[in-house]
C-alpha cells in the first residue's frame, strides 16, 4: 500500500508555496517523508506543537535538518494576550497590544520604545527555539460595534498611531533576530463576524476603506503581510480578499504599495467555502504568494501539494527577501535590562489610571 503522499505529483524538486503544520510535539515518520517530497515554504506552530524549551528547538531543528535551510520560515502566533502559543510557566507572559495603545494616549513616546522593547523581549524567546516569523503585530482599525476577534489586539483606532506602534513591533522584533508579519491585509476591523466561523462582508465605501489601509500603506515596506478572509463589496463584491484578483493586485499591491511575501490567512478558516485544495488555488491564483494551512492533517496537505503548482520565481524571491534578516540579532541588550524598561513604561499607565 502506498504512503498518501507517494507519487502525489511531478514537481518534487520544487517548492511548493505553502506554510504547513504538524500534529503534535515531533515529527511522525509520515510528516518527516511527505515534507521532504513536498518542499513546503515553511511551517507554522500551535500549542499542539509546545511543551518545552528543549522540545521546541529539538522541533525546529528537525525541520532545518530536513531542508537544511538555516533560514527555513518557522512560524507562530505570539502576539501577547490572548493570542499566545507559548505559555507561561515555560515561558514569560506577554500584555495584550491593546496596552500599549492605551499608554499611547497619554504617553506616546513611552508606548513606541515599552512595544519596541516587548517585541524585542517576544523575539528573543522564539529564536531561541528557532523560530525565526512571528505573525505580528495586527494592523487593523477595529469599527464601532465590530465582532471582538480583534479587541485588544489592536494598536488604536487611529491610522498613524497603528502604524507607530505597528513599526515599532516589526524594528523590536527584527533586533531580536525575527521576522514580523503585519495582518489582515487590507483589514479586519470592521468585520461584524468571526472569520474563523464565517465570511465577514463589509459594506464600507472605497472612501470609508482608506482608512481601514491607512495603517498597511505606512508599512507597506514590512516583509512578510497576511491577508484577510473578508468579502469588500466596494472592491469585489463575489470573492474574499484572499481569493481577489482585484484586491491583491489594485489595492494590496497597488494602493497600499505592498510587495513583500503576501500570505493567505489560514485556509482552514469557516470563512472560506470548498476543499482546502480547492480553497488554495484560489489564493495562489488570485496572486498570494502562499497559502497558510493550519490544521496538520496529512490528507488536506497532500491534497493542497497535488493542486499547487510550484512556487514562482517572484515568490520565491519575495521569501528569501524576507527571510534575510531571520537569526540576526542587531541589537544585543540584556533581557534583564529590556523588561525593565518596557515595565518602568507600562506602570506610566497604572498611574495614570
């Protein structure tokens, strides 16, 4: 009997343009051959895939052993909060964002080097397992009465105060020898449903939505942004961003000047209708440079490796732009001396309030 993965396509050689997933703490035998065969772009962790320092990076280097690419996209969700795949007591909480936009209120200087330093902090604990893309900081404008998927994940209402604090994540997270992520291009702030559970459509004019890539056009130097499963009706009113030709390529690309690597949000996610093959040719055509699969089942990642074709030369140079700065810690400040700053900052708002 074949491995579901044997003879699944005829571009073996090449990489195939997605972020893939794994089951659990380590490699299965299953994992260890497909991912070889297949090439993935890189890789994402959950808590699934958590439990220790030594664990983690013997994970990671597992990984860059299998491609032996010292540079190989290994990701996560550590934004602080809530969003938090690694976890104390292992590892060191993190505050929400959404502090650091308070603090900005009243003390915007303080809030920029407090979420510089915090960023730093968060990057020097991924790279030390070897995790080189955090998907960091959000960069959307949470509406009035707005589903709270975003909350306090948010850097503010405001278009330039998200973009300070936003820069300041990327330079914290880059002097730690990590890669950041901006999301959910071109915004989720006024998605009035959980895109994990359903489709958001936004019915905001072309002029309401400037505010909404305000932020994005600021940073539209990042080197790594994710897209929203969002359907604008002002933009495309059949297709979500991830899957808009018209999206990706007039507004992501055009209006907001991005042209770094562009990552569809999970292809998992309710949002989306169809097979997850299915569901990532439609991301790959539409001008995503790959596809996020999250989930770590063997039949889907197959799936989606037989559909894709392999990744173009753009993408692949848009990747390896990317990971440039990945492991190359340019500012060597002592954790010791980073936490105390950023908490001197932080107890500015406590005694304010």
């Amino acid at each position: 009997m074949l491995a579901p993965w044997q003879g699944f396509g005829p571009n073996l050689s090449s990489m195939t343009p997605a972020i893939f997933s794994l089951s659990s703490l380590k490699l299965t035998e299953d994992e260890r051959a497909f991912f070889a065969d297949a090439q993935p772009a890189g890789y994402i962790l959950f808590g699934r895939n958590v439990e220790n320092r030594e664990q983690l990076r013997a994970l990671t280097d597992s990984l860059r052993d299998l491609h032996g690419r010292e540079d190989l996209l290994i990701s996560i969700d550590q934004e602080g909060g809530r969003v938090s795949r690694m976890k104390p007591p292992q590892w060191d909480a993190y505050p929400a964002p959404g502090v650091f936009a308070q603090l900005y209120d009243t003390a915007p200087a303080s809030a920029i080097q407090a979420i510089r330093a915090n960023a730093q902090l968060l990057a020097f604990d991924l790279a030390e397992v070897g995790i080189t893309v955090d998907y960091h900081p959000v960069l959307d404008i949470p509406a009035e009465g707005a589903h709270d998927v975003i909350g306090d994940r948010a850097l503010g209402r405001d278009p330039m105060q998200v973009a300070a604090l936003g820069r300041a994540t990327l330079d914290g997270l880059g002097r730690g020898g990590v890669v950041g992520c901006i999301k959910h291009m071109p915004g989720h702030g006024r998605a009035m449903v959980d895109s994990h559970k359903d489709l958001p459509v936004v019915e905001a004019s072309d002029a309401e939505l400037e505010t909404d890539i305000a932020p994005f056009a600021k940073l539209n130097d990042a080197p790594m942004a994710m897209t929203a499963h969002i359907r604008f009706t002002a933009w495309d009113a059949a297709n979500p961003a991830t899957q808009s030709e018209y999206v990706i390529s007039q507004i992501i690309r055009g209006r907001i000047g991005f042209d770094g690597l562009l990552l569809s949000d999970d292809i998992d996610m309710e949002a989306l209708d169809g097979t997850i093959p299915e569901r990532s040719q439609r991301a790959i055509a539409a001008g995503c440079d790959l596809v996020l699969n999250c989930w770590g089942k063997m039949a889907d990642m197959v799936g989606t490796a037989e559909v894709l074709p392999s990744m173009s030369d753009e993408s692949r140079k848009r990747l390896d732009r990317a990971m440039a700065g990945a492991g190359k810690v340019s500012d060597h400040t002592a954790r010791a001396e980073l936490l105390a700053a950023r908490d001197a900052f932080l107890a500015l708002e406590g005694e304010r309030a």
